[in-house]
C-alpha cells in the first residue's frame, strides 16, 4: 500500500509541477504582455479623456458665450432678418415731427446690402431734444440703421428743420 500512495503523490506532484509550468508559461507569454499593453491602453485612454473634457469645456464656454450674446443681441438678430419699409417707417416717427420726407438716394458704387434714404423732418420745437429722442428711437426700431453725419439744422421761427442721410440694411432675402 506503500507503494500506491507514492505513486499517487508523484503523480500528484507531477500533475502540479505541469500544472504550474503552464500557468507560469501562460503568465510569462501571455498575461504580462497583455498586461503592459493594456497599462499603456489605460494611459493613451485617460490622455484622451483629459483632452476631450478640456474640449468639452471650451465648447461649454463658447457654447454659453454663443447664447449670452443671442440674448444680449436678440433685437439686432431679428432687425437684420426685417425688411425695411419707408411707409412704415415714416407712420411710426410722423408723431414726433410735423413734417417727414423719407427720400432713397441712388448710389453707384454701394454693395448692395444698403439703400441709402434723405430724411427731411420739421418739427415746432425749440432745442434739437426731439431730434435726439428720434435718434434714441432709430436705435432700437425694428430695423438696421446708421445716421450719416452732418445732420442739418436750420432755424425758421419757432420751428427747427433738420435734413440728414441714412443707410438702411436691406434684407437679401
């Protein structure tokens, strides 16, 4: 019986030694490299996330600039998408001035994007106020325009009549 369980034990023993030959074969050929890869993996990946969440934060912030400015800007946005009408740009600015002639200017060499207007107005008043107050008005109207400089004053009475171009964006729509 002696014999038995010594044969028993060097098979067991010999089973083992091949059994730990093939798990030190398999880590030597296989897991270790594999492993290395897979750190090196580990870092280009968190390399890469670092870097999209630093893009991400650049579009967040350029994101929230973007929506700030709409909003900050929304008026103008929606005047460049308006069509200017003279008809009602004269009905809207006639209660201030007694008289409101909108004249459109041919000029030769414009891009095309703007149509410049003479205005003429008079107005019974004694200081050129009102005529600041309708320049305030301009700036926030449904449309885009620039005043040209000089604007004329010319007394007569008790009354101030003014004459000054504008350009007006024309929609190119």
């Amino acid at each position: 019986m002696s014999k038995r369980k010594n044969h028993r034990t060097l098979y067991l023993v010999l089973i083992s030694l091949f059994l730990f030959t093939g798990i030190v074969i398999f880590s030597v050929f296989f897991l270790i490299p594999k492993g290395k890869e897979y750190r090196t993996l580990r870092l280009e990946s968190k390399k890469e996330q670092q870097l999209i969440a630093r893009e991400q934060a650049k579009y967040d912030k350029a994101q929230e600039k973007l929506q700030t400015l709409k909003s900050k800007n929304a008026h103008t946005m929606t005047a460049f998408s308006t069509a200017f009408d003279p008809k009602k740009f004269t009905k809207n600015n006639h209660k201030d001035f007694e008289d409101l002639y909108l004249t459109e200017i041919e000029m030769g060499d414009h891009n095309g994007s703007f149509k410049v207007y003479e205005v003429n107005a008079t107005t019974k008043i004694t200081s050129p106020q009102i005529f600041y107050q309708f320049l305030e008005k301009i700036n926030t109207s449904d449309w885009i325009i620039a005043v040209n400089f000089p604007i004329y004053f010319e007394r007569e009475g008790d009354r101030i009549k003014s004459s000054f171009t504008m350009k007006v964006h024309r929609n190119a729509i």
